[in-house]
C-alpha cells in the first residue's frame, strides 16, 4: 500500500513539475496546483500506515489502537486550504497580467527586467 | 502573551485608517520589548498553547531568543515602515488596501519567529507569501505583474518543497514540535528519510531566503513593490526564511548534523561572490540593493555554515544587523526618488546640496552595509569572518572579505551619484519629514547597536546557546 501511494505522489509531482518547467503560464499555475496535491498525498502516507502511536495520546491514557494518525490529516486539510488559496491569487495575477498585456508567455515577463528608462518620468507614488 | 499580540493584529486587520496601523505597529513595537525582556530574564520557555490541547499538540507559541528578538527587531522596523509610509503612501493605495496587508504580513513573520511547530512555520510562511503578494501587485501595473508572478511560481515551490520535507519527517519522527523533533533527531544519525527531510526543508527555506542558486526572483519582485513594502520585504522576508533554517540547521537537526555544511558553505560563499558583483551592474537602485539584500543572506549563511556556536552566534548578530540597514536603504531610495523622480543612478544627484540631513541619514545604513567601522555592519562582518577563520574555513572568509570590499566599491559609487553628483537642469524636491523620521529611526538602531555592540551581542550569544540547547 505504501508503495503504491509512493509512487502515485511519485508520478503526480513529475507531472507537476513537468508543467511548471512549460512557459505558459497557466500551466505553470495548474502545475503548481498539482504539486501541491502530491505533497498531500505524501502528508497522507507519512500519518496513514502502520501502528505507530500518534503523539496524541499520552501515557496512561487510552489509545487509539490501530487508527489512522488524526494529526496528518489536520496539516492535509489546512495545506489544501492554504494551497487553494495560493491558486487562486495567482490565477487572478496571471489574469491581470493577461488582461494588461494579452499574452500568456512566461518570456512576455521579462519586461519587469528592463530596467526604467531615465528619460521617462515614472507617475509619483501619490 | 504575543500569541495575544499577533491575534489582535489579526483582528484590526479591517482597520484600514492609517491611524490605526500606527497605534498598533506602536502597540506591537511595545509588546516586542517586553517579550524580549521576559524571554531573556526568564528563560526561554514563555509557551502559550491556543485551543485548549496539550503543550505539543496544539497550536503553541513560544518566545524562544533569537525569535523574540527578532519581533522586537521586526516591530521596529514595521514601525519605521508607518512612519515613512506616511508620505510615501497615497490614499489611492491606503484604499487598496496597503495597511491591512501591512499588518498581516507583519503578524505572518512574527508568527514564523514565535512557532514552536514546524507544520506552522510552513502555514506562516503562506500567509506572509499571500499578504506579499497583495502589496507587489497593489498598482497593477504590468512590471508589478511580471514581479508578482515570478514571486508567487517560487515562493508556491519553495512552500511545496518545505512541505515535502515537513511530510517526511512527519513520517519518520511522528512529530512536528520543534523541542521534540530536536530531542528525536539529535540522537541518531541521518538516515535516508531523514537526509532527503533535510535537503529538501534546506532547499526549500534556501529559495525563500535568496540563497544563491534560487536567488532570480528576489530583485524583481522586490523592485516592483511600493517601496515602503519593498523595504519591509527586504526587512523581514528574507530573514523569515533565514530564520526558518537557522532553527532548521541549528536546532532542529543540531550542530553535530555536519552532513549539511559542505553544501551550504559553498552556497554561502556563491551567494556573496555573485550577488555583490550582479549589484555592480546595476543601475537601477531598487535592483542594486535588492541584489545587495541577496548577498546580506550570503554573509549570514556563511556563518551558519560554521556549525559552531561561534558561526550561530555570529548568523543572529549579522541577521538583527541587516534587518535594520535593508529596510533603511530602501527607504533612502525612496526619498531619492522622491526628491528626483528617478529609480536610475543615472538621473540622480544633487541630494548633498537639496537635503543635508538626508545625505547623513542615508550614509549610515551605506556604511554598515560595506563594514565601516564604528557601525553595526563592521561587528556583524567582524563577527562572521572571525567564525569562518576558526570554524577551518579561511576560503570562506577570504570570500567575506572579497564580497565586503565588492560591497564598498558599489555603496561607494551610488551614495555619490545620489548625492554628490550634480543634477543639471533639474530642480531636487526637498524629502518630506515623516521619510526623514522614519530613516532617522532606523539609523538611530544602526547607530545603537553600533556603538554598543555588546547588547546584540549578549543576545546573540544566548540565542546560539538556546538553539544548542533545543535538542538537550
């Protein structure tokens, strides 16, 4: 089982990282998205298999027997939480930037390198 | 009682009046001291745990040293931050929204500085990573975008890679407190599992600090913000992640972990040579110093290389030291370009004749950046080569000394085109003087610590100390 789940996070984050190597942005995004995933699946693997005692029970106190570890599964949900939230805000970049300059090429960006032309006068902060 | 803090700060988050995040950076800049005092006078443990569970289990803050000292640090500049921001901040931008981002941002990194959890650690860093992501974008003008995107792609995969690591060790040790992680991995040698943790929680927390070879998307990022928060980011950001590895390296797999040395000199040693040469080349200022900011992180991983409490020691002076001299360079570039209308060396000048005091102020954090002397940045140098030479690293040193005279050649030449050179045909606006104030405050800290080396020092030593200690 644990083998299976390995190489399932295993395929997942070499897709991931394929697409995020891609120029397009949205596959960037969509990469970043299913990284994330496969992280998950790793968290989920690292609470899920065998007996270990969960650092939730103290001594003296009733254990959970052969339960799944509770804990992992927490750090799962907040870290899908926190990972959707990342997508969204940067979906919502890469549409502004779509917007602005109609193109989703990730060479297009390159334009925050260049540095200010001192002859044109940048609008003032107020 | 600064889990109180932070919490609070949470709340007022709504508050956007500029009035508010005064009264509360102040509050915050308040409580720091008090923490830092309690924290040093007490001993280390101060754990408050939300949520009603058992120390190690629920959510849990404590002010060990080199986090509580560096909150007071952060709330320092954060509040230096307001004061300057008072001018350079329009209300077009108060009503998208920039003190409630502040303000998160700001509870994110002391969150991170104060966490006893590892899982929390990668949670604040999201938070800071979100809450910095909002103020580069704020003007949503194209080069914003292009910085932005750059910073979210990196930070998302840094994050993912931390949290790769978190799994593992997860995995492995059952826990993610980082007293007991420390008790755990302290006893037996790496292991597969535990190596591939580390590497990955190294490289990951290395891409959110700037470590040289995941460094690119630090100076365009930081050049895009508004530049109060370009000046807090280079503050606080790369130092949260700093702060992140020094807990990691030092406490967390403990100085005996010699494993990971190697590689992190030799990035400390790449990170100086390349980032203070890239800041040469550089004629726009917010690049050059975001380069600079780069190579400040170098110095500091240099020391924590050493794997000796000298080297630790020497990675938390330098840190508290170069906190202070970022944020106030940026600052000094904003009141440039507030007086000259230019972000390039080449269409400055004149600051020497217009505003005098200026010139002075902007010369302390120029200094202490290049190690002269009677400033902070000279201890902090002194500190970390002293460290190299000791720890059997002399090529590191030599690399120090090598990147701080780079340093000098680059702070040399754009203090004078800033304020020696003459701008013809132009008129130098005076600097507003809540900018001034704000600069004076943290040229003031420069100063200080400067001067009276061996406060820092003490608490440097201690914090070292305490990081030893964790795993004990």
């Amino acid at each position: 089982m644990t083998i299976l789940y390995a190489f399932c996070a295993a395929a997942i984050m070499g897709a991931a990282l394929y697409m995020i190597l891609s120029r397009n942005l949205v596959r960037i995004l969509l990469g970043l998205a299913l990284l994330s995933t496969g992280v998950n699946v790793m968290l989920f693997v690292a609470g899920d298999f065998g007996s270990r005692q969960p650092p939730l029970i103290r001594a003296g106190e009733k254990a959970l027997g052969e339960a799944a570890d509770p804990l992992a599964q927490a750090l799962i949900l907040t870290a899908i939480v926190i990972g959707f939230a990342l997508t969204v805000v940067l979906a919502t970049i890469v549409v502004t930037g779509w917007r602005s300059s109609g193109s989703l090429d990730a060479r297009d960006l390159d334009a925050a390198e260049q540095p200010d032309d001192p002859e044109i006068r940048e609008p003032h902060a107020d | 009682m600064l889990g109180a803090g932070v919490a609070a700060l949470l709340r007022r988050r709504a508050g956007v009046a500029e009035a508010v995040s005064l009264v509360v950076h102040g509050i915050v800049l308040v409580g720091a001291m008090m923490l830092l005092g309690r924290a040093t006078q007490d001993g280390p443990l101060a754990l408050t745990v939300f949520g009603g569970w058992p120390a190690a289990i629920g959510v849990g803050f404590s002010a060990r040293l080199p986090g509580a000292g560096l909150v007071l640090v952060s709330a320092l500049i954060a509040f230096a931050g307001a004061v300057f921001g008072h001018a350079a901040i329009g209300p077009r931008r108060r009503r998208a929204g920039y003190d409630a981002l502040m303000l998160a941002l700001l509870a994110a990194v002391n969150g991170a500085f104060l966490t006893t959890d590892l899982f929390n650690l990668y949670v604040w860093f999201e938070l800071a990573l979100l809450a910095a992501l909002g103020l580069v974008t704020l003007d949503r003008r194209q080069a914003q975008i292009g910085g932005a995107i750059r910073y979210a792609a990196f930070g998302m995969l840094g994050a993912t890679a931390i949290l790769a690591g978190i799994a593992l060790i997860y995995g492995v040790t059952g826990t993610l407190d980082l007293v007991t992680l420390a008790r755990v991995l302290g006893d037996e040698g790496p292991s597969v599992a535990t190596a591939t943790a580390a590497a990955l929680l190294v490289g990951g927390l290395a891409l959110k600090s700037g470590l040289v070879p995941f460094h690119v998307w630090l100076p365009s990022s930081y050049a895009a913000a508004p530049l109060p928060a370009a000046a807090v980011f280079a503050g606080l950001l790369t130092k949260m992640g700093f702060y992140a590895l020094l807990v990691v390296v030092a406490g967390v797999f403990g100085l005996g972990a010699t494993f990971l040395t190697p590689a992190l000199r030799v990035i400390a040693a790449a990170t100086m040579l390349l980032c203070a040469l890239s800041a040469l080349a550089q004629t726009d200022m917010r690049r050059l110093i975001g380069y600079h900011v780069v190579a400040q992180v170098g110095y500091m991983a240099a020391g924590l290389s050493m794997a000796t409490p000298a080297g630790v020691d020497a990675a938390v002076f330098y840190m508290v030291h170069s906190m202070i001299v970022q944020a106030n360079l940026f600052f000094g570039l904003g009141a440039i370009h507030r007086a000259t209308g230019s972000w390039n060396l080449r269409g400055t000048g004149g600051m020497i004749r217009s505003n005098p005091l200026f010139a002075f102020l902007f010369a302390v954090p120029m200094l202490s950046l290049a190690g002269i002397p009677p400033l902070s940045g000279f201890w902090a140098k002194l500190l970390v080569v002293r460290a190299a030479f000791a720890g059997g690293a002399a090529w590191l040193a030599v690399a120090a000394l090598v990147a701080a005279l780079l340093t000098i050649v680059s702070v040399a030449s754009l203090w004078s085109e800033a304020c020696w050179k003459s701008l013809k045909g132009r008129r130098v606006r005076r600097v507003p003087w809540s900018m001034l104030a704000g600069m004076a405050i943290l040229s003031g800290a420069t100063l200080a610590i400067g001067l009276l080396p061996e406060r820092v020092a003490i608490v440097a030593k201690l914090s070292a100390a305490a990081l030893a200690r964790m795993g004990s």
